[in-house]
C-alpha cells in the first residue's frame, strides 16, 4: 500500500476486522475490545492510514479541537492544567490547543476571536480582564467555559478556585502550629475583586475568626508577581522587626521565592518561619523543605471544565453553570 493513499477499508483487511470497527477505533464512538483495537491501531501504524481531518470536520461541522487560553504559558499551575485538560480531552476524542492571553483583556480577546475563525469547537479560558457585561467580540452562539475570580453574574459557565476558603484553612493551618504573627504576602492591586483581594478575604477572616487582629503591617507587597520579586520580599521578611513567625503565599511560585529569599538570610524553614503556598504545583512536593500548600482538586478541575465545553457543544441553549473547586491543605515541611 503506498502512504497517503490507504483507505479505512485498507485498514479493516489488514487488521481482520470490518470498516466499522477501524471507524469505531479512530472516532472512539462505543467500545471496541483491547484486542481488536490493538490490532487496528498497529494496522494504521503499518499502513501509513491518516485521518482526514478536514473531511471529517466538514461532515460533522466540528473540529474536535477545544481551546485553551492562558495567561501565562511559562505558569507552572496554567502548564499542569494543560497537561490535565489535554490527557483527559484525548480521552474524550478531542484535542487541546493552548493560546497565551498574557492577561490582558485585547488578548482574551483575541483568543476568543481567533478560536472562532480556527473552527475551535469550544474555548476554555483562565480569565483575568474578561468583563462579562462587556464581550470582546461576539461570542454569543459559540461555547465558553472561563476559570476565574470575577462575577461572572452567571452568563458563561464558569469554575473558581477556593481562593476566600483555601486560604481561610492555610491560615488556620499556621494558626494551628502556634503562629501569631502571620504575614501575607500579595500585589499592589486591590481595587477590584481578583484572585489577590479574594485570598486576602479568606487570610482576614481566619485570623479574625481566631481571634487575632490584622495587622495592616504584616500584608507585604511584591514588585511583581514573579518568583524573584517574592525572594526579595523574603529578604526584607527576614530583615524585618516585625516578629514574624509564619507567611501566607498567594501561588507556590511566590511561596518559593519567599523561601530561597529567607535562606539567604539566615532563616531557615520550617526551624524559624512556617510558609504556606496555594496550588500544589508539581515542584511542591519535591523542594527542600517540601511545600505545604492549598491543594485543588486539578483532575476535578480539568474534568469538570470538559464536561462543561463538551456538554455546550452538544446543546448550546442549556443555562450556565457555575462551580467551585474542591481543595485540601497539604501540610509538608515547611510549616512542619
């Protein structure tokens, strides 16, 4: 057989078995039993077979790809999720393809638009300046699930992080260890609901459930929301008179910097300072000393935001639905 010009019927002889079931094996349409789809899946490999992908989008009018647009491609947290999104989505018969938004509202614009003129049967999008009452461009009639902290005022599907109660429980978690001087560390930014001004609500009412008084002192602002601006903030932790005994990082990436900042003064973690990071990013687990950290469910996470851009692709009518992220605090070495 030359390559290129296989056909499925091809395939089926190859492999011993009927065209439906090389086309149930390719469109992962029902069950098909191991060895059967081994021997169709080696058949394909042997014969060169490729899917004709225009053809099959052009006769269902779906690609089976769904977007994903992200903030940041080089986050950690925004990487584990694709990976999450893309593993499960194979799963389903769909593939991921990934597009940076850098976090502004022109690029979730674009985004938005650009998913639409690539035939993307849906787009999924960690938001950051989506205004909901504003669309970028119009994307009524096209499937959107966002990930993000604003009030969305249930227009679009919608799943956010834990950000007021996973923070509440680190903080506690601390509290529980014997801390009482407790710092957090965030951005400038707190004139809008964001993710920021969300994890400080859950930080401040821990505290002032405890009993504790909030001190306006102990909030220390990065320079930028990076991992070398949080070791600087470390730095001037350590150097501090503050009498501060445990920190509160928004992200395990800030978390991070924090430490390595407080090492090079002498602090050592957990012996004279606790942190505590949020995401339970891959890096967590493996640092010296291990990373304790909120911990959201990602798997629930990516599961959940497929079932929710597949089900839209399939009735676009249904009404939005909105969810919250399950979590737990994962207590290693740093706050042991």
């Amino acid at each position: 057989m030359k390559r290129g010009k296989v056909t499925m019927s091809d395939v089926a002889r190859l492999a011993g078995v009927s065209p439906m079931t090389v086309s149930n094996v390719v469109n992962k349409r029902v069950n098909v039993s191991d060895e059967a789809k081994a021997r169709v899946l080696e058949a394909i490999r042997a014969s060169g077979y490729q899917i004709n992908l225009s053809a099959r989008a052009l006769r269902s009018g779906r690609s089976r790809v769904i977007g994903f647009a992200v903030p940041q491609l080089d986050n950690p947290y925004y990487g584990m999720l694709a990976g999450l999104l893309s593993e499960q989505a194979h799963e389903r018969g769909y593939r991921i393809a990934v597009e940076q938004t850098r976090g502004i509202a022109e690029g979730e614009a674009t985004a938005i638009a650009q998913s639409q003129v690539l035939h993307l049967d849906g787009l999924i999008m960690a938001a950051v300046e989506f205004d909901p009452l504003v669309p970028p461009i119009p994307s009524q009639g096209y499937p959107i699930v966002l990930l993000g902290e604003q009030d969305l005022g249930g227009r679009y599907d919608h799943i956010m992080m834990p950000n007021e109660a996973g923070t509440a429980a680190a903080t506690e978690h601390l509290i529980d260890q014997g801390c009482r001087r407790i710092a957090v560390v965030t951005d400038a930014e707190f004139n809008r609901l964001t993710m920021i001004t969300r994890r400080y609500n859950g930080y401040r009412n821990a505290l002032e459930d405890r009993g504790l008084q909030v001190d306006p002192d102990l909030r220390l602002i990065l320079e930028a929301f990076s991992r070398e601006s949080a070791r600087s903030t470390g730095r001037r932790i350590a150097e501090s008179d503050l009498g501060i005994d445990a920190v509160v990082a928004f992200t395990d990436t800030v978390a991070m910097g924090i430490m390595r900042g407080l090492l090079d003064r002498g602090v050592r973690v957990p012996d004279d300072m606790r942190v505590i990071g949020f995401d339970d990013i891959p890096e967590s687990p493996v640092l010296t000393p291990s990373l304790s950290t909120v911990s959201p469910d990602h798997r629930w996470t990516a599961a959940k935001a497929l079932d929710l851009i597949i089900s839209r692709i399939d009735e676009l009518e249904i009404p939005p639905r909105q969810h919250t992220a399950p979590f737990e605090v994962v207590a290693r070495e740093s706050t042991a």
